[in-house]
C-alpha cells in the first residue's frame, strides 16, 4: 500500500497518548489480586449511598470476602427494577452516578434489556477500544489503509427522561475527533438506518467505493458474511450508486459517496462468472480482520476467510458484551486477551461446579490454564457480580493474571435422557462434518427432539449432500466426544441423528426476526443448540408418526 503521511501522525499520536496507559495494565497484570481489591472497593465506595448500596451494606465491605457474603449473585431481571427505576424517575437506585446512555440488548424474558451507562464506564470503554488501537498499530500494519468498521446506532430511540437508548460504541463513533475519523469509511448515521436490507446495501455503497481499506472490524463475523451476500445479490444497484455518487433512500441524513465512475467500472471488470466480488477483489490492500473468533464465530470465519486476500490475518476482537468490555488482546500473534482488570471486577465458578450447584467463587489470580469458568462482572455501571451466562476458557498468562477467551454461551447444554450434549461439542460435530464431508452449512441449528428421543440437524446448504452420510458422521463425532451420549445411542434411548435441510435463506429470515425482536445486529450470536419445542425456528418435515 502506498506510503499515507496520515498514517505515521495517526500512529506517532496513538503512542504518544496510549503507550503508558499499555504499560500501567501490562504492569497492573503482575498482581491481580491487588488490582482487582482496589477496582471492586472503588465502585462499591462510588455507590454505597444508593438504594442497592445500602440495602447490601456497602459502608461494611472492605474485602472481598464482605462483598461475596453482603451481595447476591444477580442477573438482568434480579437488577431491572433498580434500572428502570434510575432510568425512569432519576432515583439513585443502582449508581450514584446518573447513567447517560444504555445499552439495548436482547432479554431472556422477551423485555429488552437496558444497561445502564455511567461517564465513567463510556470512558472506560473508550479507554478500552483507543489501547485495542494502540496493540494494532503497534503490532501490525493493518491500519495502514481506511477501516471499515460496522457498529450500533448510538440512538435508537429515548427513555422518558430524554437519554439516548442504543449502542455505547456508536456514541463513542460519533465522538471520534475530526481526523480519526477520516481514517473510517462509513459516516456514523448508516448506523441509524432502520431497514435493515437497506443498511446492509448502505455499507456495501460506501465500502465499494474505497479501495483503500486495509482493515475491517465488527463484533460478529457472520456481518461480514452477510455482507457479501447483498453485495452479490445487489451487486448492479450498488455499483450505480458509486457511479452516480448516490445512497440508497433509507430515512436518515446520510451523506452521498464521492461520485466515482472508474471505480465502479473497475469493480464491474472483476465480476466473476456468479456475478460475485471476493474481498480479496473489492480490497486487493486488505490485510487485517478484527472480529470475534470464539464460540459458534468460528463457523461463520471458515466461509468468510476464502473470501479474503490470501496474507490478511484475523484478529481476535476480545471477549465483549452489551455489558462491559471483558478483554483487551494485547498479543496479536497469540490473540491473547487480558482481562480489563483495572476497570472491572470479575470473580468466576468452575463450569462443572457451577452446574453441579456448587457456589464457589474465585479470582483471577486463582484460575487454572485451560480451565473452563463462568463469569460473573461487577462493572462501575451498578452490574453486581453479574450472571452473563458466558462460559470462558483461560488460554494462557500475562504475567500473574490468565488471558481468556470466549466458548459459549452458558447452560447452552440439552439433556433427553442424560446425555447432556453441550453446544461446544455440537460446533466440533459440526467442523468434523466441514473437514470429512466438505459440508459447509450457510446456517445450522441443533435441536433436541424430546418427543421423539433425537437429534435434528437442521442446516442450510447451497446443494444438499448425501443426508444419510451427514447424519452418520455427526451422530458418530457425537458419540466420539460424549460418552453418555454413546451410552444412550448404544442402549436405543436416543435415536441417531436426523438431518433437515433448510430453505436458502432460513439463516437469514431467522437471524432478521431475532434482531427484529430485541437481539443487537452487530453483537448477534446464535444459539446453536436448542430444545425444538423451545426453539423458534420453523423446522419443516418434521414426521411424529
């Protein structure tokens, strides 16, 4: 790529503002234990004169031993009241610090969730995201070019007392100084575009039109595959709008793209026979992907990597939620994810403990490599030893304190009749399938049949394959890795697997009613394991008989 002034004043700015806050949490990483004390005495001293303060006796804890033993484990709906209290009627429930934003995201119950966001976690989490920039102009040289970045709108709608609900991460998007912001391709209102097939061919318009973008980033990988999907359908609307320098009509105010002929003249020479452009051809100068890599996102990487440049490397984007920001990779040759140990305060259970309802919590100090653990948060946004529900496994250390990454999502297991299938071992069926059969699925989900006593992989492919091979060999990878679930097949009280082709476009239409339902876009992840009569997902052909 050819040499951009911009870039080493970019970069030169970057290391003169991050470098030693880099250093502070490399060196806060030496003792944890310590760290962590401090963090957790700093946000229960911030908020012991709230309602939840003084209800669990905040004035009382120093240790955090007297945080455990004052303060339940909590979840969403356990905190709602106290939320929707401060957020409604300006009450100090939950944060002596009034929030200024929240957080939108899906809710167990159906409700949408609104995480509250205090000034102080808004500058935590640009804190966070200016020293990810830092490891990666350090690291690499994937910001070389333009970014193009996807994320949320940072106002969607307001709550009663007129703060913006919608995407922290948007906001802190939109409040990106004048010159960082030339550095990004998609102007901040495409965030706010409603439709969301309209959005897509929006971002399509003004990613086209550059050819100079050397990274692109999102939380979800499967964006970027769906991305390429519009492109390829809408490949003809997209290239006339970067010819006449037009947007799509979309409802916001949304600046037009540099009218561009060449360009689109340039993308149209390159079509393939499919009417299809690789990333590797809309961005010959791509080199970085900065993305989650954990859990189910690793299906969505295998179909997007053959659509990049060959040398483009994959970074992982670090375990984050609506929530809070859990890690910074600090290490891109190793993705290796340091806790954000200097802003919240974590305590874990050991996966098989937890399940086995055994209350025993730790610290980060006392986690083994290659332990499994669920997660529990207190944030300085009144999130008390939060529940996520998240299942992370300690890949590694930076200094005294474990890198972590995410696996799946918890309780994300399934028992017909004591075989408790467990989604990680699902997504490993389902690779196996990839490698042995080259079956590589747009969507799949795993549901459990309880009537029936049986598996159903319901998949969406571009061919189907031979049906009966899949299920064999998904049905044996599962008896492979879990010994009840052999035990059961062997004794007839499960039957073997049943593969369900799906309509092309099922992923799509079931991901688009999720999102339509409360899930976030840019954060959404699927739930590949569920029970059918629990699921949503319309499965055709089932047969009771």
């Amino acid at each position: 790529m050819p040499f951009d002034p911009s870039y080493s004043i970019f970069k030169s700015l970057l290391t003169l503002k991050q470098k030693s806050s880099f250093d502070r949490l490399v060196e806060s990483a030496s003792d944890p234990a310590a760290t962590q004390l401090e963090v957790m005495r700093r946000i229960v001293q911030s908020n012991r004169e709230t309602e939840f303060g003084r209800k669990h006796d905040f004035n009382e804890i120093d240790s955090v031993e007297d945080y455990r033993q004052a303060v339940p484990v909590s979840d969403f709906e356990l905190l709602r009241p106290y939320i929707e209290r401060q957020r409604d009627e300006g009450v100090q429930s939950l944060t002596w610090a009034d929030p200024i934003c929240y957080n939108r995201t899906s809710g167990t119950t159906g409700i949408p969730k609104d995480v509250p966001v205090t000034g102080q976690t808004l500058d935590e989490t640009r804190a966070s995201s200016q020293l990810s920039a830092y490891v990666l102009a350090r690291q690499s040289e994937i910001l070389r070019g333009s970014v193009f970045a996807i994320g949320g709108s940072a106002e969607e709608e307001r709550t009663v007392r007129g703060m913006p609900i919608g995407s922290a991460s948007g906001l802190l998007y939109r409040q990106q100084s004048r010159f960082v912001r030339s550095r990004y391709v998609l102007p901040p209102e495409v965030f706010d575009i409603d439709d969301i097939d309209t959005r897509y061919i929006a971002f399509a318009v003004f990613g086209l039109a550059n050819a100079k973008v050397s990274t692109i980033a999102t939380a979800n990988p499967s964006t970027f595959v769906r991305l390429h999907e519009v492109v390829s359908d809408r490949v003809e609307t997209i290239l006339r709008h970067i010819a006449d320098g037009t947007v799509p009509e979309c409802g916001v105010d949304l600046e037009s793209v540099a009218r561009n002929p060449l360009r689109a003249q340039q993308l149209e020479r390159v079509l393939g026979a499919r009417n299809e452009l690789k990333y590797s051809q809309i961005w010959p100068g791509l080199t970085g992907v900065v993305t989650w890599c954990g859990g189910s996102c690793g299906f969505a990487l295998s179909k997007l990597r053959p659509l990049l440049p060959d040398k483009c490397e994959v970074f992982e984007f670090g375990y984050n939620s609506s929530e809070f920001r859990g890690t910074i990779n600090v290490e891109l040759s190793k993705n290796a994810c340091l806790p954000t140990l200097s802003h919240t305060f974590f305590e874990f259970a050991e996966c098989n403990d937890w399940e086995a309802g055994e209350r025993r919590f730790l610290g980060l100090h006392e986690l083994e490599v290659d332990g499994l653990y669920y997660v529990f948060a207190t944030t300085s946004s009144g999130l008390y030893r939060y529940d996520i529900n998240d299942i992370v496994k300690v890949t590694g250390r930076v200094h005294a304190t474990p890198t972590i990454e995410f696996v799946q999502k918890g309780r994300g297991v399934t028992n017909i009749t004591g075989e408790k299938v467990t989604e990680s071992q699902v997504l490993e069926a389902v690779s196996v399938l990839q490698q042995k059969l080259d079956l590589i699925p747009h969507f799949f989900l795993v549901l459990a049949d309880e009537e029936r006593a049986q598996y159903l992989l319901c998949v969406e492919v571009d061919s189907p394959n031979d049906v009966e091979s899949a299920a064999k060999c998904f049905d044996d990878s599962l008896r492979q890795l879990n010994v009840e679930y052999e035990s059961k097949r062997k004794s007839g009280r499960l039957l073997g697997v049943k593969v369900v082709v799906l309509p092309r476009g099922t992923g799509f239409k079931y991901r688009t009613d999720l999102v339509a339902a409360g899930q976030r876009d840019g954060q959404f992840k699927y739930l590949h394991l569920q029970y059918l009569n629990n699921s949503s997902l319309k499965v055709p052909n089932i047969d009771r008989n």
